[in-house]
C-alpha cells in the first residue's frame, strides 16, 4: 500500500449512507432529559441521517434492561416509522452467548429497529470459526443485521478481528454491515479491499472519528461524533456528492471537532459531546452518566472554538427551557407528531 494506491481508491461524488449514534442527555438533576434527546433524535433525522440508539455514545454499557427498553419506547416515539439502528449489548449477562443476542435483537425488531450486535469479552481467544459460528447462529432468521468491530480504547469488550474472521463475517447473508471502530485508517483501507472483492453491496461503517474522511474511500458511517452536529456531517457529505470544493473546509473544521473530542482517554468523549450539545443549545445540561469519564473544567472553552469554526450558535439553554421529566408523556407525543407532519 502506498499513498499512489490510496489515492487511486478514492471514490469521488460517491453517495454516502451516514449514521449518528445519539448521546443520551441528562438534566441538571441526573435525570435522563427525554425530550432534549427525542428532539435530537428529530433533529438528526430532518438533517438526513439515520438515528442509531443504545449505542456506546448512548452510555449502552452502564444502562439497565429497564433503560434500555426505555431509550427503544422514546425513540420509536419521536421517528415515528423511520429507521432506526440500536446497539444488542450482553456484555455482563450469564446465559448461552446466541440466546441472549437474539433476546435483545428481537427487542430491538420489535420497535421496528436495526440491530448491531456489540461484541462480547466471551468470544475473545475463540478461533475464526467459532465467532463467525456464534455469529451465524445469532443472525439466522433476521433480515437485516450489522456487526461491530470496536477497539479496546473504546471498551475492553471490543475486539479488532484478524482477517479470517472478517471474511467469514462477510459471508453471513442477514449481517448487511459492519461498523469498523480501530481509529487506523490503513486497518480501516484493508476492511474496504476485502470488501470489494468478497461482497461488494456489503456496508463498511468508519467508527473514525480520527479519520472521518474515509468516506472518500468506500466507507459509510456510524459516528458518535455525527451526534455533535448532525446537519454540518448532511451538509458535508452533501458538498462531497456534488463535487462541491466547500467539502474540504467544512470537513476539516469537523475533523478539528473530532481530534478535540476524541482524544484520550477515548471514552470521555461523551462528556465533550454533552459540554458541546450544550454549548450549542441542543440540551439542558452538560452532564454525563455518573459512570463516564469526565474532561477538564476548560472543556468548554476548547469547544466554543469548534462550534465557531463550524458556524454554530453557543449560548446554552436553561435547564426549563428543555425540561424533560418522565412526566407529560402526551404532550410529547402530541408535540412530536406535530413536527413530524
């Protein structure tokens, strides 16, 4: 591989599938903020992107079944019919690795939503085969599923697969997908080969947020950072579809977002996406899930810079103006129709 070669395989004007994992937002009482969280939802989905819940940018691995279930009921709420992807986590649970997968796959259906199947500490050292028997036996009979390959900066469920066992991934005829999380673009570049050569019309999701440009080799994406600004990731993806040279600026002031966001240590990127969801007015609080690693006091002041580069507002709203209790659970749904209609 050589940057000839690299270069070669960027495929320009291409259309891009792109998916935001939506952060869970709290109020300023540690209470889960609802309607803050079904309206980003909304505003996601009016920006272009698909929605993607109960995902590691969702606090997915310190939620209970009951909030679980809880983020499925709010969101199908707020989309109405539209698609919607959220994450199968078992990391935990004890019980036969398949039964729980497709316990909480068929959850997920039920809502109407695409499931991705978070990977499980129980299948590391397994051999090739045995995971992509385990994944084969998870997947039979759903239409529609997509596989996470997550590094362990992120969780130290996640697993970089060695190439056999992505290529037995690939041969799964309901896996349709796979989100692709090491932060190396070249490990990203060897996904997208095998790919093309073994299945062609099979998505590859960059979880890049250090290299969010690989969309210009063949990647689509399912972004935590997608969640920062949902209709700047629309309008650049936009700009590159129509060979628009604006592209450039605008993805790297993305780009500058993620370097700021996504440095170590990696998970307490979710406190940077509170601290800026609030800054830009999005959300009544900059608080993360207690459980979460947090960033420094001068967080913010590091992410004004970004939300001025990207020509975003900064003023943070009061906590009543985005008051969000499990109460008033009609009214939501009335307000929410309306905007859809």
């Amino acid at each position: 591989m050589t940057i000839e070669t690299i270069r070669g395989r960027q495929k320009l004007r291409r259309k891009v599938r792109g998916i935001a994992a939506a952060l869970l937002p709290y109020l300023p009482n540690g209470e889960i903020a609802v309607e803050a969280f079904q309206q980003h939802l909304l505003l996601t989905q009016r920006a272009g992107l698909m929605n993607a819940v109960n995902m590691d940018t969702g606090y997915v691995n310190f939620l209970s079944e009951a909030a679980k279930q809880n983020v499925l009921e709010w969101t199908r709420e707020a989309l109405g019919d539209a698609p919607f992807v959220a994450g199968a986590y078992i990391e935990g649970e004890s019980g036969d690795v398949v039964a729980l997968y497709r316990r909480e796959m068929d959850r997920i259906k039920k809502f109407g939503g695409t499931p991705i199947l978070f990977q499980t500490a129980r299948l590391h050292g397994k051999s090739a085969q045995e995971k992509i028997a385990s994944y084969t036996d998870v997947c039979k009979g759903h239409e529609n599923v997509l596989a996470f390959e997550l590094g362990r900066m992120f969780a130290e469920n996640g697993e970089i697969f060695d190439d056999e066992t992505v290529k037995g991934l690939l041969d799964i005829p309901e896996l349709k997908g796979m989100k692709h999380s090491s932060l190396d673009r070249l490990k990203e570049l060897d996904r997208l080969a095998v790919r093309d050569q073994r299945r062609p019309e099979f998505a590859i999701y960059t979880g890049n947020d250090l290299g969010i440009n690989m969309i210009e080799y063949g990647s689509d994406y399912l972004l935590g950072l997608a969640t920062f600004a949902p209709e700047k990731f629309a309008e650049r993806d936009r700009l590159w579809a129509m060979g628009d040279p604006g592209y450039y600026a605008l993805s790297d002031a993305l780009q500058y977002l993620g370097n700021v966001a996504f440095r170590e240590p990696v998970p307490a990127y979710k406190h940077s996406a509170a601290v800026f969801l609030h800054l830009t007015g999005r959300i009544p609080s900059d608080r993360a899930h207690p459980s979460n690693q947090l960033r420094p006091k001068w967080e913010q002041e590091i992410l004004l810079d970004c939300a001025r580069r990207l020509g975003l507002p900064s003023e943070p709203v009061s906590p009543t103006a985005l008051d969000v209790s499990a109460s008033g659970a009609a009214e939501r749904r009335q307000a929410l129709s309306n905007q859809r209609a």
